[in-house]
C-alpha cells in the first residue's frame, strides 16, 4: 500500500471502492472501520484502491453498531447511487 486513508482526503476516493468497503463492514458488522483501518494503493492515471484492515471488530456478539464506528458514513461518496 502507498497510503492510509487517514493520510488523504476521502474526496480522493473513488465512489466504487467507497461502497465496496461500505458493504463489507454492513455484512461483517465491522464495529471499528476508521480511516486508519484502510490502506490506499495508487494506481494508474492517478486513480486508488482502497484496502480495508484490521477486522477484529467484525461480527461482535452484541449487534450494535454507532454513527461513529464507520468512517466512511459521512463521505460525500456515500450520497452517490451504487454501481
């Protein structure tokens, strides 16, 4: 990886890998997904791919789940439709 998302700015981010991340923490129930917890690996013509870590907040035996434990629910990515 080349960087953490803690390092950039998520408007950097492609709205595709933002909802790829996005859909693994709803499916795993990952509790603890900060911009820490995802690396970002440059790829050609200045486009990234983000990389989660760290999945030890995954599948946590009280299904509780704050605004706060996923980083990615306030990016502006988020308020674009799917693909």
């Amino acid at each position: 990886a080349d960087d953490m998302a803690s390092d950039r700015g998520c408007a950097t981010f492609p709205v595709d890998e933002v909802h790829k991340i996005a859909l693994l923490d709803m499916r795993l129930l990952n509790t603890d997904r900060n911009d820490c917890n995802i690396l970002v690996r440059n790829l050609p013509e200045g486009k990234c791919e983000l990389i989660p870590i760290d999945h030890g907040g995954c599948l946590p035996s009280r299904p509780v789940v704050q605004w706060f434990d996923w980083c990615w629910l306030e990016w502006p990515q988020m308020q674009q439709p799917s693909s």
